[in-house]
C-alpha cells in the first residue's frame, strides 16, 4: 500500500502530521477517525512533488467542464479522457492523464486527485469527496468551478490594479541608475577645480559610489532579499510579518478584506456540501493565506467543542472584517448560513476590488511626485555650480 503524509486535527483542535500506510485518501480519513483525528490533508509521500500546482483559472475551468460533461449523462472516466484529448498544456495533461489512470483502476475521483500531491487543492478534493458520498459530483463541480472562477478574477483585478504602481517603481529605479552612472559624470570633468555646493558634492558622491561600487551594490541587494525570502518562508517569521501587513495603514484594512471573503466563500461551499464543521474550518482556515490568522483556528475550534457558536468562536479572530461575525451570527439564527456567508463573500470581494482600487490612485501620485524629486534634486545639483561658474565669469568683467 502507497505511504501517506498526511495533516490531521485532533478533537481538541490541536493539528497533527504523520505518515501511514492505507490504499487511499478515504481509507486513511477512516483509519485517522478511529484515532480521532479529522483527515486535513494527504499526499503520497512519493507524488509531493512530482505534479505541478494548478492555477486557479485551471481549477475553474476543469471544474466546469468535468460538471457539464457529468450532467450531461458522461461518465466519469469518459469525460476525463474528453479533457485529457483536448489542447492542454503538459503539465495539466500529465494530471489528467494520471488521474484517469486511478480511475481505471477503481479509485474514486477525490482519491485519484489525492494522489497528485499538490496539484489540486484540498477544499476542491473535499468538495468532490462530498459530491460523492451525496451522488451529486456534477453540482459540486459546478460550484466549484464558480468558486474558483470569482477568486481569479479577484486576484486579477487586484493584479492589474496594482501593475502601474509596479511599472512606475521600476522607472524610477531605472531613472536614478541612468542619471547617476551616466549622466552626472558627464559634468564631472566641468566642474574640476570648482569649490561645488554641499548638494552637488553629495549628488557627486553618490554617482562615484554607484560607478565604482554598484555591482558589489548589487549583489548585497540580490542576497539580502534571498535571505529574507528564507527567513520568513519560517514558521515563527513569516507570522510576525503576516501581523505586520495586517497593521500597515490602508493596505491592512485591503488584506483584511480579502481574507474574509475568501475564508467566507470556502466556508460557505464546504457548510453546504456536508463537510464537518470542525474539518470546514480547517480546511477553510489554510485557504486565508495569512499565517498570523491561520494561527488563532485552533482556539477558534477549542471554542466550537466546549459549546459556542460559530460567530462567537469567530469573533476571537484577529484580522477578519467585523461585519463577519455580525453575518455569521445573522445566518446562524435564520438558518440561512450558507447563503449569508456568500453574500457577505461577494461583498467583500467588491470591496477590496473598491479598496485596491483606491490604493492605487493614491500611490500612482505619490511615485510621481517622488520620481519628479529625484529628478529636480539632480538638477538643482548640476546647476548651481554652473550659476556659479556665470557668476564667476561675470564679476570677472
């Protein structure tokens, strides 16, 4: 039997990892149980990296076929072999292809993406072990496919919200290292002999640096930024820095959005297919994408298990919007808890695209002004020895 690494959630909210032998993902879920132990996440030990991660525009798009090909009356293994044939890149047909061939060996479809390691995420193979056991795959396909679809087009938006900004800070980058290494030491030989003003000398200075000493420069920059991708790939740095982006004057209030909303969305989809709470909320809970968040799940579950609701167990969260709890509390005694959790999913969607927006257009100004800055210091630099040097000239007549 294959070997399995697997993550697990114990009743008392405590996370827990291992290995074991089982011939699935289902079989090690029922293996964990009687342990109790809540299955998280599985992966065969030699599949973590044989498969490339899937986009999410990729998910979406396998999700919406594989659910119209099933609804349709397909079966399984024959609509799989549709996606497969069709034009797809390598490493997606090299998924597909391995997928099928669990299938055609008795494995079910949420096992079969199990075995891909990382290339399919853990909410979508719950979700499809849910659409299972329910006999309704093709639905949670479809809600998934449009789960996934709302996430990329968040992700772009945000994406293309923020390329100018991007675009402007390479330019002045670009700007500063022309001016300094090639245009400055033109007037080098011009001012030779001058007693030059202390802007000028410090302008002067930081060209000659940058001349003599900018690959060294260069190469302090390329290891310091390795070094801190390093340090905070580290469980106990990357939370302080999670917590630190979340304090930073409106891109806080940005990321706290977006947070909530995709904590709401995935929670939404996994309360509605019949996913225990306590395994909804794991799973959901690495789907924030912030350490610092992820972090405070377990007293969140500590809180479940001795008797709360779920809004007042949420509420003990540092770094989601206030208005999810007010929500949460609102479906809880409606009884309409799924569908309060997408509304409030789509509105904070909107919002952050608003919030991401605006951040944009107050930082397109603010690297203008900056690029102008350097540019006009540059300048004021380089002529006031030349109004010297007129000056000189003129009082010499």
């Amino acid at each position: 039997m294959p070997l399995y690494k697997y993550s697990a959630i114990a009743l008392d909210g405590k996370k827990q990892s291992g290995k074991a032998e089982a011939a699935g993902a289902d079989q090690l879920a029922t293996l964990l149980r009687e342990k109790n132990l809540f299955l998280t996440e599985a992966s065969p030990v030699e599949s973590l990296q044989s498969y490339t991660k899937l986009k999410t525009n990729e998910i979406a798009d396998f999700c919406r076929q594989l659910g119209a090909m099933l609804s349709s009356g397909i079966n399984l293994i024959r609509a799989m072999m549709i996606l497969s044939q069709r034009d797809q890149p390598p490493h997606i047909k090299k998924v597909y292809d391995a997928v099928i061939e669990d299938l055609q060996r008795g494995s079910t479809l949420s096992e079969a993406m199990g075995l891909r390691g990382r290339a399919f995420p853990e909410l979508l193979v719950s979700m499809i072990r849910a659409g299972e056991q329910t006999g309704r795959l093709d639905q949670s396909c479809q809600k998934m496919a449009v789960t996934y679809d709302k996430e990329h087009r968040l992700n772009s938006k945000i994406k293309s919200a923020t390329m100018y900004p991007m675009i402007l800070v390479v330019l002045i980058i670009g700007v500063v290292l022309i001016v300094f290494t090639f245009v400055l030491p033109q007037f080098m030989s011009m001012f030779e002999g001058m007693e030059l003003p202390l802007p000028t000398r410090i302008v002067m200075g930081i060209s000659d640096f940058l001349i003599a000493h900018g690959l060294v420069l260069l190469a302090c920059i390329i290891v310091f930024a390795l070094a801190m991708i390093a340090l905070f790939r580290q469980p106990g740095p990357r939370k302080a820095l999670d917590h630190f982006k979340l304090k930073i004057p409106k891109v806080g209030k940005l990321l706290q959005t977006i947070y909530t909303a995709r904590f709401a969305r995935t929670l939404a989809s996994l309360y509605v297919s019949g996913i225990p709470m306590i395994q909804a909320l794991t799973i959901a809970r690495d789907t924030v994408g912030n350490k610092y968040i992820e972090n405070q799940f377990a007293q969140v579950i500590d809180h479940l298990g001795n008797g709360r609701t779920l809004s007042q167990s949420i509420s003990t969260v540092d770094g989601f919007e206030g208005k999810l709890k007010s929500t949460i509390m609102i479906g809880e005694e409606s009884g309409r808890l799924e569908q309060m959790l997408e509304s409030v999913a789509d509105q904070f969607d909107y919002d952050s695209e608003m919030a991401s927006q605006r951040m944009v257009a107050m930082i397109e100004p603010v690297l203008i002004v900056v690029m102008a800055g350097i540019v006009g210091v540059v300048i004021v630099s380089v002529m006031m020895p030349i109004f010297q040097m007129y000056g000189t000239i003129g009082a010499g007549y």
